[in-house]
C-alpha cells in the first residue's frame, strides 16, 4: 500500500466530522433523527459522525449498485436493500461517502422524499464538485475535492482500502 499518498488525514477527518456531528446536532436540537447510510462506503465516516450527534438517533442503512469495480460510473443506479424502517415523518439524514457526478444522491433523494419525511438532509463526507452531473448539493459537506480517485475512511477501490485511516489518493 506504499504507492499511496495521504491525501486528508486521520487527524483533520476526525476534526472536521466532530464539527458536522455538533452542526447537526444544534440544527435538529430536541428532535430524533434517522442517520441513513449508504453501503458500503459511508459506513465507517456514520459511525464516527453518530458519536458526536447528541440527539436522540437510529441507524438504517440503504445498499445501491455503484461503479463495481472501475473508476467510471455506469450511470445507472439500482436499489439493492432499501430501508428497514418507514421514513414517514422522520427527520432523516442521509449519510453518504462521496458526492461526485450525483447521479447516486438524485435517485436516492427521489426515492427517500417519496416517504414523506419531516426533513431530509444530505451529510456527505467529500465533494468532488467538479464531476457533478445532477443539479444536487449536500447540506453537510466534509471537504471539497478535486477530481481524484481517492479510497480509505470506507472509501474502496475494487473493494480494497476501505479500512486505511486516512483519505488516499490512488496514482
Ligand atoms: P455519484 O453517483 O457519481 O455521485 O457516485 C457517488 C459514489 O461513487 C460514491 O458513493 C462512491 O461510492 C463512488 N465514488 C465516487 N468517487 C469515488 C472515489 O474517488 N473513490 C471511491 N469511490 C468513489
Ligand atoms: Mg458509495
């Protein structure tokens, strides 16, 4: 793993999740919300981010079909497990890797208000802005980045990396 380059570390990921984790938690003060990740890659930054919430929360997870095992997005986006709970009046935070051509966050923004949730917010933990396709932009934004490949923190190439540390960029 000697090829790749720390890009974000450890210490600034975990400085910048604790601040979301405080934003959310005066924005929704005196509610409960659901934290929504998406599988597989956000998993790791949700279970960071659900300790420095301090509110009242649950978890649910939903799995879409991505990239497989290239850098390219098919541009189709397939729900492989929806959610376990309703979403009905719930405020719901969905919690999300990477925000890049958005075409992930559009279907599943489209999905998720068709429960009728009391809010719906977007926390994702990088923005490649540059790659945006869809007309879509997160509430809560880790850091903007630009157009590189970059695995670790849950974040996988062909699977791999996802339980580096820091936030690497793949050459
Ligand atoms: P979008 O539909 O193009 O916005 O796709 C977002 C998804 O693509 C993210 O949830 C990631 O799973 C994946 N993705 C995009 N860029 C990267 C990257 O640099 N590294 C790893 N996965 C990425
Ligand atoms: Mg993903």
């Amino acid at each position: 793993m000697s090829e790749l380059k720390i890009y974000i570390s450890q210490e600034k990921i975990a400085k910048r999740v604790a601040e979301i984790g405080e934003q959310i938690s005066k924005d929704f003060a005196g509610e409960s919300v659901v934290l929504l990740g998406v599988l597989k890659g956000a998993a790791i930054f949700l279970s960071d981010l659900s300790r420095h919430i301090s509110l009242d929360a649950s978890f649910d997870f939903i799995s879409v079909s991505s990239y497989g095992n290239s850098k390219q997005n098919s541009g189709e986006v397939r729900m492989l497990k929806d959610v376990d709970q309703s979403m009905e009046g719930k405020n719901i935070i969905l919690v999300e890797d990477i925000l890049d051509t958005g075409l992930t966050l559009t279907f599943l923004s489209k999905v998720l208000k068709a429960h009728k949730p009391k809010a719906f917010k977007i926390a994702a933990l990088l923005d490649k802005k540059a790659r945006r396709l869809e007309n879509i932009h997160a509430d809560y934004v880790g850091f903007e980045i630009p157009d590189e490949f970059v695995v670790g923190y849950g974040m996988d190439y062909a699977e791999r990396y996802r339980n580096l540390p820091d936030i690497c960029i793949v050459p």
